[in-house]
C-alpha cells in the first residue's frame, strides 16, 4: 500500500439531536505527527470514534488515501492500515503480554509476519519482552501503557490514532511515552495525536489542529500554534510569548 493522508471534510456528529463535532475538517499528512488539542469535553475522542465508524458523522466525509471511511464498517477501516490506542489503554487483564500483543495482529495469518511484528515491538519495548509471560492486568500503568501501543503496532500500520496517551500517567512515563511515540513516527509511520498535555504534544508535533466546543478553533505548524494568542490564553493563561 502506498502511503495516504488522512482528510475529514466538513464533519458533523451527534449523539442523539445534539451535534458534538460540527463543520471539521482537518488534513493529516503521511509519515508526520499530527496533533488534535483541546479540554475535556471538546469533541476529540467523538472525532476518534468518527474516523473508525463507530459513530458515523452525520454529514461530511472521512478519507485515507484515496478510500472513503464514512460508510465503512470498523474492520474494514482498520484493514486500510489504521490503528488506534484507545484512551485509558485498555489492555486484556486477564491475557497475557504477548496474548495481549498477538490480538493486535488478528488480520495477518502468516506466522513469519507475525515473529517479525513480536521482534519489531520488543524492540521498542525490551520490557515487554522481559514479561511477555506476565498478565496485563497485574503490570503497572505505564507498563500497560507500553502493552497497549505495541498492541497496535502489531497490525503494522500507516497511521497510528493515539488518544490521550498521558491519560493518569505520571509526568516520567509521560515523557517517555511521547518519546516512544516520536521514535514510531521516525520509522515512517504517521500518527494522529489527540491531547490535553500541550507543551509535550507541541513539542514532538509536526502541525496541530485546536478543537473547542465541536469547532477547529485553530491550526498551523506546531511552532505557529505555540505561538497562537487563542492557544496561550487557552492553555498558559497568558496572552503571548513562548510557552
């Protein structure tokens, strides 16, 4: 597969009569880290939830590459080469690492495929390695964390949606999670980063986008948005300068 952007095109999603998203429209581009900012309650995990059609937008289009996502069914979304580590990681606490790992890879039946995918991952995370025996649920949370992100790096994919990866994190794992995140990123694969946590989100992106209230409020090159006045007084509580 060659690779594509990701592109929503005036997006609109409610649950119920009440529109969550309205008129988005944002580009993520191949091989870079796009990051989506804003607070609780903006839209951000909705607009996750819209690109895998498990709440379909009630106008507007999603593509990636030149394939429409709007109307397609979850599976064949992610068989694209689209994998998401949910908010919260949600790992299977009663599975074992690498059980956790191989459900990652369920769409590839070829063994050698699979051994290559173990290799690439523990290789990333030594750790996982190291406890590849161990039930998840017993591990730590940033542990989890690592099990959860190898666990999509198992579908070998081209773009990688992470939701709120420093979610309950402390700020030492949250570092190194965001570097691990860069070094997934330097090996080609694009990622689609939705955050609360600025300052590290701005750091490792290449261009962002800000959702407030259902809207993309701004967007521009990270350096741009650390600069952008609506960001600083959102964020910083200051009205200019360099975060």
């Amino acid at each position: 597969m060659t690779a594509g952007s990701l592109r929503i095109e005036g997006v609109y999603t409610a649950y119920d009569r009440a529109d969550v998203l309205t008129d988005v429209s944002l580009v993520a581009a191949p091989g870079a880290i796009t990051c989506l900012l804003g607070s609780n309650g903006s839209g951000k995990t909705t607009l996750i939830r819209s690109i895998l059609g498990l709440t379909r937008p009630r106008a507007g289009r999603i593509f990636f590459g030149d394939v429409e996502l709007t109307q397609l069914p979850t599976h064949r979304i992610v068989r694209q080469g689209i994998a998401c580590i949910p908010e919260g990681r949600k790992v299977f606490p009663r599975l074992s690492v690498e059980e956790n790992l191989r459900l990652g890879a369920y769409a590839e039946q070829r063994d050698a495929a699979i051994r290559g995918r173990f290799d690439a991952v523990y290789a990333v995370f030594p750790r996982l390695a190291e406890r590849r025996a161990q039930v998840a649920g017993t591990m730590s949370g940033g542990e989890q964390a690592m099990v959860s992100i190898g666990r999509g790096l198992m579908g070998a994919p081209r773009l990688l949606l992470v939701d709120e990866p420093s979610l309950g994190l402390a700020p030492l794992l949250v570092k190194e999670n965001f570097a691990v995140l860069r070094r997934i990123n330097e090996q080609g694969i694009a990622v689609f980063l939705v955050e609360q946590n600025v300052r590290q989100t701005l750091a490792i992106a290449h261009r962002g986008y800000v959702l407030s209230k259902g809207r993309v409020v701004a967007s521009g090159s990270a350096e741009e948005l650390g600069r952008d006045a609506q960001v600083q007084q959102a964020y910083f509580g200051v009205s200019g300068g360099t975060p």
